[in-house]
C-alpha cells in the first residue's frame, strides 16, 4: 500500500501486498512469510490455496454463474442447504444464504420480528443482546453489538437494543462469583425481559461462546440452560451468533452443541467459505419457518443471496472439513496451543488471563494482574504486540476496548484449523517473543 493508493483502507497499520496463500501461510509482494495465526479474523477454517475448493468454484461459474433468488434455485443450493439443516442442531432447519455475518444478523433479525408478527404478537420488537458482544456492522447489526469502540461514532443512530452483562468468566459481573453464574445472568435476562414488558420482547442473541469482543469467553456451567428456560417461558426467541464459532472452530461443528443447545434462530459466516467466497446463512428453525411463510413469506432479500458460486463453495468446505477431520483436530490442536500458551505466558506479568476452547482462543493483556486493570488505551498494548508480531511474521487478530468501553487488550489466536504441530510450536514461540515485557 502506497500514499498514492485509491483504495479507502481498513486501518492506518502498514499493509504489505499480499501475493500468494497457502495453508495457514501467506507471503507478501517482498517475500516475507507471514504465519497466520489468526486465520484471517478467525474465518479460515480449511487453510489458504485448497484446489478442490477452486475447482468447485471454477465449475460452478461455469455451469450457473448466477440467477436471481426470486425468479430460479439452484441444485448447489438445494444441497447445500440439506447439508447444513443436518449439521445445525435445530429442528427441520432452513437455510437462507447471504453474503456475510452481518447480512446473516440483518435476515434473522427479521425472521425474528416476521415470526411474531405472524403469530399476531405484533408488540413483539424489542431485542436484548449482552454488553461486550459482537454481532456485525451494519446498522441494525452495530445496534445489537455491545462493542462500544465501534459503535461510538454512531451512537445517534443506535440505541434500541436492551442490555444484559457480558459473560465473563475472568470479570465475571456476578459478586457471588464463582457461585451461581448462571443463575446471575438468567436473572439479569429476566429483569430486562419484565423490565421492557414481556410481550413487547422478540429476541435475545448471544454468542454462545464469545468471539473477539469478549475474548473467547465460555459461559459458565448451566449458562444456556437456564437462559434458554427464561426465554421459553416469556415467549422470547433464541438467536444464536456462530459466524466466529461454527463449522467446527470450537471442537463441534457448532458451539451450542457444547450446552446442547437448540436455538430457533442461528447465524454462520466465516468458516462456511473459509474465506473462499464472502458467504454468510441465516437459518431458522422448522417453527419458525413455517409459521412466517404460512402469513406470507419473509419480506426481505438481497441481490447476490443464494448464490450458487457461494453453495458450491461451501459444499467443498464441508467436504474438506470432513475429509481433513477439522473438527476433531479443532479440539486436539486446541489444547495443545492453549496448553501451551498457559505454560509460556506464566510468569509475563503483561498477561492476565489466556482462555478458550477448541481453536478460539484468547490472550488478555492487563497492567496488573493482581487487580487485572487494563492498560490505558493510549498505552496502545495491542497494537505494539502486533506490530512486534507482524515483524516476527505472525499475523495476530486484535480486539480492544472491551473492558470498560475504552480500555482492554485481548489478543485472538484463531489459525485454520489445519494448523500442524510445528505450526502450533511455531505460534507459540513467535507469541511468547511479540508479548515479552520490553527489556
Ligand atoms: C460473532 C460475529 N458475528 C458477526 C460478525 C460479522 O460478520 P461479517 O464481518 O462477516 O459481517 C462477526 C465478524 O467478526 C462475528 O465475529
């Protein structure tokens, strides 16, 4: 990237030119190496350069590039639909593919309010999401989000989502803690449900495991329990975010089934397509579906949904998932880097907590680990760790602010699940040099 570039960047850090990808390696227009443990933004679930997934696409665009989703469906589609309602743990799932997470949140969103509507709930409106979460960027999607950092400069136009704590095991808001967690944030939920009115409340959504705004946090046991009993009772429906933790990132194909959890509503992006095709699917439960399409049908749609480049693609994924048994390697590499990174990190007094599961894991940065304040922001903790790293050739996925809406260093590593043995050793290493206390 160059001043005289036209393009409207990302972020002010340096960005080299990347020209090749392979596995979980990539390297750039000068021949560096860049090892990436981050897995993009934790989305590579199959590794960079897979053939058989290029090949899938290429076959594709040439059979049927595209149709419109109102006028055609494809055979693509239809299978990759069958495949995924088999893999989800709903009930007779159906599948509407997009074109990312935030697309997906912005469909079952709707699905959410169309179901209620269609059961003549029409004062159903209202959603409650959890403070410190991360749900997508656009409009409607920020407004769910609970990431402050992001939302600020938007702030006029948001403000309609009803709060509850972030889970968090590490500051966990209980002060019983570690005593009744979940029972703690089952009452919050239920405060905010009779506090708004009952009848006026359409959906919580969560991350069932957190992604990078709260830091790979895992509920408490009996978490979902006990928020699933509060909003069966009250009528108020279940959407589960799985863009950062599906197609098999936690060590199950989908992290509800850790809690046997059965959402009515359940969002997928990132490990769908591995990267390959921008790809995203909101699905909803047989209920759901059926009592929406019974009133009329979902008003909503995009132009490039249901796409049969993006369905072929994510049949390949699904077959290399599969073939490459990801999600069984999700959970055994998994340990084997938060193990590790446990054991190097020890004595850094920079860290504060690494937590995790399957290959979703998290280094929190704190100040002092007694009391585990947070680096001031304007201390740039994050951003130093991954300059270091980006120097040493590991690519690290950052997320700050989320401790008190300003304050808070966490540090994702999430590398495709292919990720080998010497690339974890590798991984741990690199981790370890870029987060040593400045000599
Ligand atoms: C949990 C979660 N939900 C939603 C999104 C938004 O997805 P996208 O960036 O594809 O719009 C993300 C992206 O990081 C995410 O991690």
């Amino acid at each position: 990237m160059s001043a005289s570039s036209s393009v409207f960047t990302r972020s002010h850090l340096p960005h080299p030119t990347a020209v090749s990808a392979s596995g979980a390696w990539i390297t750039d227009a000068d021949g560096n190496r860049y090892l990436d443990a981050a897995g993009g933004a934790v989305a590579s679930v199959i590794g960079h350069g897979d053939p058989a997934v290029a090949e899938a696409m290429a076959a594709q665009t040439r059979s049927v590039d595209w149709v419109h989703a109102s006028a055609f469906t494809t055979d693509p589609v239809e299978r990759y639909a069958e495949a995924v309602a088999g893999l989800v743990p709903m009930d007779r799932a159906r599948v509407f593919p997009v074109s990312g997470g935030s697309e997906a949140m912005e469909s079952a969103l709707k699905m959410a309010r169309a179901y209620h509507l269609a059961r003549g709930e029409t004062e159903r409106a209202v959603i409650i999401a959890r403070e410190s979460s991360y749900h997508g960027n656009t409009r409607g999607a920020l407004d769910v989000s609970g990431r402050e950092p992001l939302r600020r400069p938007y702030e006029p136009w948001l403000g309609r989502t009803v709060r509850v704590p972030a889970v968090s095991e590490y500051r966990c808001p209980n002060p019983a803690h570690p005593a009744d967690c979940a029972r703690f944030h089952a009452d919050r939920l239920e405060e905010a449900i009779d506090g708004t009115g009952p009848e006026r409340v359409a959906v919580f959504v969560a991350e069932p495991i957190g992604g990078a705004t709260s830091g790979a946090a895992v509920p408490p046991d009996g978490y979902w329990e006990a928020i699933g009993e509060v909003c069966r009772r009250h009528g108020v429906l279940m959407l589960v975010d799985e863009v950062m933790t599906g197609f098999g990132r936690t060590g199950e194909w989908f992290a509800s089934e850790h809690f046997g959890l059965r959402p009515d509503l359940l969002i997928a992006a990132k490990g769908a397509s591995s990267g390959y095709w921008p790809l995203g699917l909101a699905i909803a439960s047989g209920l759901v579906h059926d009592a929406i399409e019974e009133a009329g049908g979902l008003v909503h749609g995009f132009t490039w949904s249901h796409h049969p480049v993006g369905a072929a693609v994510g049949l390949a994924v699904l077959d290399r998932i599969r073939e490459l048994r990801l999600v069984d390697r999700a959970r055994t590499q998994g340990e084997m880097l938060l193990a590790r990174l446990r054991t190097a990190l020890e004595g850094n007094p920079l860290v504060g907590d690494v937590r995790g599961i399957g290959l979703l894991i998290c280094v929190e940065l704190v100040e002092d680990r007694k009391s585990k304040r947070p680096f001031p922001r304007s201390a740039r903790m994050t951003e130093r760790v991954l300059e270091r790293a980006m120097e040493m050739g590991l690519i690290l996925y950052p997320s700050t602010g989320n401790v008190d809406g300003s304050n808070g260093d966490y540090l994702l590593i999430g590398p495709p699940l292919t990720v080998l043995d010497d690339e974890v050793e590798l991984i741990v290493d690199r981790v370890t040099r870029a987060m040593a206390v400045p000599g």
